[in-house]
C-alpha cells in the first residue's frame, strides 16, 4: 500500500498537465508524526507534496460538498462510498469528479500507539506491515493488524466501489469479520444498563460538534442543535441535551452512514460516537439488506416505500 | 520571595487542613477518561501525576455553561418578566496543580474581562476568589512552546504559589504572591528552604523545550496585508471547523448567550462558543460576514497572532500549551501558521 | 390524591388518526382522556426530534400513528 | 430509542385508518395501560440545578 504514492502522483500530474481536473485534494506530510493534512493542490509542480501512508486517516469526500470546480480524489473504500453518498443526494457531480481509488489496508489509530508507546513519538517509520516509532531515546515496531483503527479492523469494503484511476492493486476484501460484536453486546443490556452505559460515555462530551463538522454527511446549512425557534436541544453541556443531540445526529445518517470513523477521529474526547450510528447501520442491513454507498443508482431505504417493507413495532 | 519545603506528610496534612477553608479544585482522572480540572470530593487529593489535563484550566474560572438569569413567564406571579441573578458561590477556590501556560491564559483572558470599559462580574469574581497553585513542568512535551511566547515551564505570570517537585516525594513551593503566602501558611506549610535550589531545574526544564517559534515580526506586519495574503485557503483548505482548537484553548474567552425555557421558568446562561463555527458570525439579515471556512480560520489567526498583539502589546494570545496542535483532526499546526505569518511579505 | 395518570403525546396524521380521532368523537365512543394531540399534516412530517422534545417537556409517553 | 435506554413502551406506532374509529379507541386504551404501568418518565427530564 505505501508504494501508491508513485502512482497517486503521476495520475495527479497528468490530470492537471491536461487540464483535466482544476484541482487534486490528496494529504500531504502533516507538522507531527503519525498525521497527514487534507491539502489540494491545482499546479502541476506542488504534485510532489502529496504523500500516501498509513495515516491518511480524513475522509475526503468531506471537502467535496457542494464544490464547483472540477476535481480529482483521492478515495480508499470508504470515501469511495461517501462521493457515492453525495452523488445519490446531489452534493456534487460524477462529471466533476476523476476519482483516483486507492484499495486500502487499513489506517492505525495513531493514539493507541501513542497510548502504547507511552511516551511522546518524534519519528515514525512504515513497511508494508509494521509501524516502528522512535522517541525518548528508545523505538518501539508494531504489527500493523494491530494498531488498525477499529473500523478499518472490521473493515468489509476497502477496495474503493467507484473509481477512474487506481493507485494499486485491488486488495482482498475481509469477510470472516464481525462487524458488530460490540453493538450487540448493548443490545443485551437491559434498559437501565443501556441508559447508564451512555450517561457514562457521554458524560465527556464537549458538545463541540467535532463529531458532526468531521462528518463528509452532515452538510445541513443550519443544524437542528443550532435552531433556536424552536428550540429543540438546549445548548449546555446539559446531559439530556448532549444525549439528545447525539442520538438525533445518528439518525440522520441512518441509511447513510459508512462507518468511515471520521466522527470519532474528530472527537477531542475520544468518545466512542460511532456506537449509535453503527447501531443504525446494522439496523438498515438487518431490516432491508442495506449497506450505504454502494450503487449510485439506487435510492437508500429510508428513501423508498416498499409494500414489504417491514413493519417494525407497528400496531 | 521565599521557597518553602513541604515534605509527602506536610502536603497530605496541609490539604486536609485547606479543606475546611477553600473549595478545591484540581486534576482528577476518572478510570477510561481523561484527566480533568474539577472540583475535588471532601478527603479527594488533586492528581499532580499527569503531564497536563487533556481541555485547559480555564474552565475553573469560565466554566463551559453558565447560568446568569433566571426568569418566570407565568404572569400570576409578581415579578414575572423580570431577571433574577442567580446567586453564585464565590467563597475562595484553591486551584492545585494548574500548569504555567494554563496560568498565565487566564492573565490573558482577564485583559478582555476585566478592561478599564467593562468588567465582567462573573469571570472576575471567579478569578479572584482563586489562589493558583501552580505546578512546574519539569517535562515538558513535545507540542510545548511556551518559551517561544514569553511564558515557560516554570513561568509565574497567574500564580500565587509554584510547586516544583522534589527529590524526596516532595514538593518545594515558591510563594509568589500575599495571597499564595496565606494559603501556605494555614496549610501548615512553612519550612523555608533555599531559593537557589530552582534556578538550575528551571533551566534544565527549559533547555527541553524542543519545538519554537518565530514570533517577533508579528507586530511589525501590516494587518491588511496578513489579511489579503494568499495564504489563507491553503491554511483553511483541510480545515473541518470542528472547534476543538477553541474548546481546548486555555486563551479562548468567546461565548455565546441563550435563554432556555421549559414551561414558564426560564434561564440566561452563556455557553462557550468558537469562532470556526459559521453560525458564530451569522447575522440575523441571513447575511454572514465570515460565510467560508478560511475566513473562520484566518480570523481565528488573525485574533491570536496579530489583532491582539496590536490591541494589547502584550505578545501574542497564545500561552503555548500544544493543545490544538494535539488535539486537531486535521493536524493544522498553529506554530506552522505563525510561522507563515511572521515570516509573510506582500508581493 | 388520585392515581396518577400519564401525559401521553399523540402525533397524528390528519388524514388516518386523526380522521379516526374525529370519527370516535361525532359517534361518542368513550377513550382514556390522558392524550394530548398534536394533528401533522402527513405522518411523514413526524421526525425523531419531536418524540424526544416531547419526553424533554414532561410527556410520560408519545404515539405516533398514521 | 430502545437502544438508548428509553422503555419501548413510552413511544407507540400504529397504522389507523380515519373509518377505524374503534380500532383507535382501542389502540388508545393500549397505550395508556402500557405508559402507566411503566409510571412516570424519569429520563430525558432536565434538572435546572445540573446546569450552573
């Protein structure tokens, strides 16, 4: 996967040598370790700032919105799937769009290594498998399965679904995964625990909508949290409203979501935000066979009205 | 002014013995969360093992949501319609542990609260019911640059005592201020000791500050120029205007007020608010002098590192901390950033 | 004081329930009194946010019915 | 609204056609007995103290 570069470089110069496309959004070398920068580049000579790793973690479909210009992308599965999200909602045009599909392994969860290593990382290294990372005089190699960030781990869709270029050979798709061990595990819970278990892993929120303005879904011009007349969501860190505005957010990705993990990257708090939407991820695929992202031409569930559809809980 | 030693018992004993006369505040880490400024339990002591609480201090003083008012709208009763202060609890606070650059934020933050035009009665009366009992970073981190904006790891702008630790366990406090003295003094603490011991830990500790940053052509660049610079939407471009730069940021003082009413009761708090969101400058014509997100980040720039170093000529609104620098999804670098702009010349 | 008895929010749309509401009412059928209705134009106006601003202002219940 | 702790009978969905008056007396009846035997909502209930 590291060897992409090359690739994702040549396809950008020629795009722009060619005027094909106004601008290529790729990563570039971020100021730490361990992180990339969403950055665009529109002249042919700035191609060599664009870099590919194991850190390019940023969903960039989220820089697509509403975007005029004509522009190539870089997309690994997931950001494949969120440009077909845009498509289906008409965020932006497939014209527009030279999509560059880099078949993915899996981003690392650059904080659990720093969690690992226990100390502050001054130099990080990658091969094909391992992450090695040096600072405070020792060096530490991690397996790359390893350190995967938990959605990349259950990851069932990392060849890109739509592309015109590709930066490498499509990889084999994982399918002995669970992807949601961790949904059910709450499930079984009973209505007291459940109410519990998110009184907890709220009670660090912010409410700085990181997890929203990260989201390549959530575009509305005005947010309902930010509506004041009425006033759905109070704006204090008030527990009812912070649980309010969370589980509202997941349902209006439901049927929409990729679980990409954007939100969660985003969280300063690292809150596990991804445990409501892939509750409704998992919902969709149960009830109507649904996953997000995958076939532009299809209308999402939530979207369409089937005779049989099922009727959940209904008198 | 004078050092003091204070052994593992002696600090054991004097925080007990506070306790009957400050509320105290401090680190604490809850299991699975991350260690946090907060008001301590009785018989909890402040956590003065972690390297620096994940937000900032500043929330001691400016807590995030904050009830002003409180009103009723049921028009049988006399003084409905009317705001009612909500009565607030000033008695001393003693704030343990607090780092220098979190110290030193609020002095920055108080030049906007407490000018010679307005005061604000709820920071202000908050700030000085505190006593900062600062703790010296020894070790400072990576994404620490204190040093280059004037403040460093053993810096006493804002505090009233400075903790360095000691070889035994211990701590040696340096008393800085009258009212530092007198929190020393009814916690029992009071064996001086000699004040040359710190000179070469502060130098040791400042010689591992490894990150810098050019700050010194800043007040000599024309804003206009900084503002019309072609710079902005390549530092803008990766930008998500998720806020956690200002949430994060000891030195934010922006806040936002709403009222919020469940049948006829009503209150008016301010919550923090942050410059990067759209809806902060969203006037209510519908027009939005900020409407893309590289003008949300220069301002945010533009406001630490050069409308307040003209304003208060008093270096730049930023203390150092490396919290947003940690902490942004995207890795925008606000070091990067001064350094774009200190070194920035017009075509 | 007497049994308590709940505050139930009712969402109902204008051409079913609604209907059906009024058609209980003109033929005096008798039902529970602890409804509070609030008549939406098409049972697709009903959104995820009005069920919890409902619980936020003190409903002990809410129905949604089409 | 099960998953996050919320009693499944607080919140009911039914399908009543404007002619199905008794089908909505009915269903009135339902719903009433389920939230009042589960007794008064406690969650999502904001306490003015929490926020000062």
């Amino acid at each position: 996967m590291i060897g992409y570069i090359d690739k994702i470089r040549e396809v950008a110069l020629k795009l722009l040598n060619e005027e094909k496309v106004d601008m290529v959004i790729g990563y570039r070398q971020g100021s730490l370790p361990m992180m990339t920068e969403p950055c665009f580049v529109k002249r042919p000579e700035d191609v060599e700032t664009l870099i590919w790793d194991s850190n390019c973690r940023i969903n960039l479909a989220a820089y697509l919105m509403d975007r005029k210009e004509k522009i190539g992308i870089i997309a690994k599965g997931c950001d494949s799937r969120n440009i077909i999200n845009h498509l289906v909602e008409n965020k932006i045009k497939r014209e527009q769009l030279v999509i560059i599909g880099a078949p993915c392994k899996g981003m690392i969860d650059n904080k659990a290594i720093a969690l690992q290593f226990g100390q502050d990382i001054d130099e990080y290294q990658e091969t094909e498998d391992q992450i090695t990372v040096k600072g405070g005089g020792t060096e530490k190699t991690f397996q790359k399965v390893d350190v995967l960030q938990e959605n990349c781990a259950i990851c069932n869709h990392r060849n890109p679904v739509v592309y015109d270029e590709l930066a490498g050979d499509l990889v084999e798709e994982q399918t002995d995964i669970d992807r949601y061990e961790d949904i059910r595990k709450i499930e079984a819970m009973d209505i007291d625990e459940k109410w519990n278990f998110f009184e907890d892993m709220l009670s660090t929120c912010i409410r700085c909508y990181a997890c929203r303005n990260a989201c390549p879904l959530c575009y509305c011009p005005t947010c309902f949290v930010d509506e004041s007349k009425p006033q759905w969501v109070g704006k204090s860190n008030d527990p009812n409203d912070t649980r309010t505005f969370h589980f509202l957010r997941a349902f209006h990705c439901a049927g929409r979501c990729t679980d990409c993990g954007a939100c969660e990257r985003a969280c300063p708090m690292d809150i596990p935000v991804r445990l409501f939407t892939k509750k409704l991820g998992k919902d969709c695929l149960d009830l109507y066979g649904w996953e997000a992202g995958l076939d532009p031409e299809q209308r999402p569930p939530l979207d369409t009205f089937k005779p049989d559809d099922p009727n959940v809980g209904m008198k | 002014m004078k050092v003091i030693q204070i052994d593992t018992n002696q600090w054991t004993e004097g925080l007990a013995k506070l306790e009957g006369s400050y509320r105290m505040f401090g680190p604490a880490e809850t299991e699975g969360k991350y260690p946090e400024f907060k008001e301590l339990e009785k018989g909890d002591v402040p956590n003065l093992n972690v390297s620096n609480t994940h937000l900032s201090a500043k929330s001691v003083v400016y807590p995030q949501s904050e009830v002003m008012f409180e009103y009723t709208l049921d028009e049988a009763k006399e003084d409905h319609h009317q705001l009612r202060e909500i009565e607030k609890d000033y008695s001393p606070r003693a704030v343990f542990g607090i780092r220098p650059c979190d110290a030193a934020a609020n002095l920055i933050i108080q030049r906007n609260f407490d000018s010679k035009e307005y005061r604000d009665p709820y920071w202000v009366d908050a700030f000085e019911s505190c006593v900062f009992i600062g703790h010296a970073c020894e070790n400072p981190g990576a994404t620490c640059f204190c040093t280059s904006v004037g403040f460093g790891p053993f810096n006493e702008d804002g505090l009233d005592l400075l903790l360095v630790e000691s070889d035994n366990g211990g701590f040696l406090a340096k008393v800085i201020t009258d009212k530092g003295a007198v929190l020393a003094k009814s916690a029992g603490w009071e064996t001086e000791t000699d004040a040359a011991a710190l000179e070469p830990l502060k130098e040791a500790a400042e010689a591992k500050i490894r990150s810098k940053v050019n700050t010194d052509q800043l007040a000599k660049q024309d804003a206009k120029d900084l503002f019309d610079a072609p710079i902005w939407e390549d530092i803008g471009f990766a930008c998500l205007n998720c806020g956690t730069c200002t949430y994060s940021c000891p030195t934010c003082w922006c806040f936002d007020i709403q009222d919020e009413v469940k049948d006829k009761s009503g209150i008016r708090m301010r919550n923090w608010d942050s410059c990067m969101y759209p809806l902060f400058t969203l006037e209510g014509s519908g027009h939005n002098p900020r409407p893309e997100k590289h003008h949300r980040i220069r301002q945010r720039f533009m406001h630490k590192l050069k409308y307040y170093v003209d304003k208060y000529q008093a270096g730049v609104q930023c203390v150092g901390c490396g919290r947003c620098v940690r902490l942004c999804p995207v890795n925008i670098d606000i070091r990067t950033v001064c350094e774009k702009m200190n070194s920035y010349k017009p075509a | 004081m007497s049994e308590w008895e709940p505050k139930i929010l009712a969402f109902l749309c204008n051409w079913c329930s609604y209907g059906a509401a009024d058609l209980a009412g003109v033929s005096r059928m008798q039902y529970p009194p602890n409804l509070r209705v609030i008549r939406i134009p098409c049972s697709g106006r009903m959104s995820p946010k009005f069920v919890l601003s409902a619980f936020m202002n003190g409903a002990d219940g809410v129905w949604v019915s089409g | 609204m099960e998953y996050m702790g919320i009693d499944r009978d607080r919140l009911h969905f039914s399908w009543v056609s404007s002619a199905e008056a008794s089908k909505f007396i009915t269903v009135v009846k339902e719903v009433t007995a389920s939230v009042k035997a589960l007794g008064p909502a406690t969650k999502f209930v904001k306490d003015r103290r929490q926020v000062s």
